[in-house]
C-alpha cells in the first residue's frame, strides 16, 4: 500500500511546506482519506485516478480542497467523483458547501458523460468498498460527528484516526485487526494548551502517549498527523522529549510504500 501525505502550503522559495493547514491522505493514487488540499497539491497521475474521496468529517481543513477538485476535472469526468460520508456529513456539504452559494450543487449536475459527483452513504460504523478498498468505520470524538477508519488492500491494514480527541473504541478496533502495518495519529495542540484541546476534541502529546497504552501491538508503526502549524515545532519536541515507542511525526509529502 503506498501513502501520502498530500501538503498544503509552499515555504519562501516556492517549494512544499511542512506546515500542514489541511488533511488529505492519499492510497495508491487512487483512493483518498479527506481532501483539504486535494485539488491543490495532488500530482496529474493522482488527478486522473482519484475518483473515491472518503470523509472522516466536514470540517474545512478537511473539505477545501474538495470542490475545487470536481471544477478542475468537470469537463473530463467519465464517471462520478464518489464521496463516500455518512448522512449527517452529506446533509453538512449539501447544506453549506454544495448550495450554489458556497459553490454549485455538483451532485445535481452531468457533463457530457454522465453526473460528475455522487454521494455514497454509509452508516457510522459499518464497513464498505471504496475502489479496491475496504474500510471498517469507527466512531472517534470530535466536535462534529467524525469517523475514523481501518483500511484494508487485502494483503495489509493500516488505520487512521482522522482529528479526534481521547477514545477507546478505535484501539479496541486496532487491536482486534490482525495485519495492521501502520496507524496514523492525529496530535494536534501541545501539551500546554490542554485545556483548549480537549474542548476542541483533540489530541497534546500527553494525552496520545496515554491514549496509545490502549494499543497493544508493540511491532506497529505510529505515524503522527494534523499537527497544527504554528505549534508544528513544539508538538515535535513534545513527542520526542516524551519517548513514545513506535511514534515518528509523518513526513509531509513522502510517499511511504508499506
Ligand atoms: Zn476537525
């Protein structure tokens, strides 16, 4: 399976930053988890062959990039952009994305083709296809209904937790998933704004090294993500000064082949 990290902004000289305003994490070219910056920092190859956007939520660091994705390909599309969502999360885009205001109702319109955009609905928790492949839903703790997911290629698992603050039932989840290779962490605040992080329903470095004891599979890999930008730097401190086996901050950009 090969991830990336899609980045969301360039440094001073025009090149890919680190500082990850926006999530979408990319499978095999084809296949996507959100689409902050989708239209944005994908390659051509990845914009021919992504057709399966998954949602975790509809919070805009993760759906900027979404419309903007289905203008560029309006004209070229010979099948839907699937958005795969639950139906609090279509009823969301439909209501304050998708409303002619925002941006036009793409759901509602065809090219020469045929529709451009289609939603699939599943239920919180269930498990379902996207391209070539499955995903297992699971409830996480965010401020809007969120999931995260473990997404199997048939020969390997890997999950992602999406934004989500303290939870138990996705490592119970990841603990029962016998051929996980990686799981990918959100850690958003650093430890000293706590506070606003368990309002907000995100994870400091304190509260992932207390999360993780939940996770029993020592051999597993911890990719971190959704590191907000200006405390880019001191979460990374954070984590590396609290020792967490298993952990490493995800590269912005890299292309991991698991
Ligand atoms: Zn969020």
């Amino acid at each position: 399976m090969r991830i990336q990290l899609l980045p969301s902004t360039i440094d001073e000289n025009g090149r890919a930053s680190a500082r990850q305003h926006m999530l979408t994490l990319v499978i095999d070219d084809r296949v996507t988890i959100d689409a902050g910056s989708l239209a944005f920092a994908c390659t051509d190859t990845q914009r021919e062959n992504i057709r399966d956007i998954v949602l975790t939520h509809t919070h805009l660091d993760h759906i900027a990039g979404l419309p903007m994705f289905i203008d560029d390909l309006f004209a070229t599309l010979t099948e839907p952009i699937r958005i795969h969502a639950t139906r609090v999360m279509i009823d969301i885009l439909e209501k304050h994305i998708f409303n002619w205001s925002i941006y036009p109702s793409f759901s509602e319109l065809s090219n020469d083709k045929g529709r451009v955009m289609e939603y699939v609905e599943y239920e919180r928790g269930a498990a379902f296809k996207a391209a070539h492949l499955s995903f297992q839903s699971v409830a996480v703790k965010h401020d809007v209904e969120a999931n995260g997911y473990i997404v199997s290629d048939g020969e390997m698992s890997i999950a992602i937790t999406g934004d989500t603050g303290r939870t138990d039932e996705f490592w119970q989840v990841c603990n029962k998933t016998d051929d996980l290779r990686a799981v990918f962490v959100e850690c958003a605040f650093p430890d000293e704004l706590g506070g606003l992080a368990n309002i907000s329903c995100h994870l400091t470095p304190s509260t992932l090294k207390s999360d993780l004891e939940k996770f029993h599979n020592a051999d597993c890999p911890v990719y971190v993500i959704n590191l907000k930008p200006v405390y880019r730097e001191t979460v990374i401190k954070q984590l590396t000064d609290a020792n967490i086996p298993r952990v490493q901050v995800l590269d912005v950009g890299n292309v991991y082949e698991l």
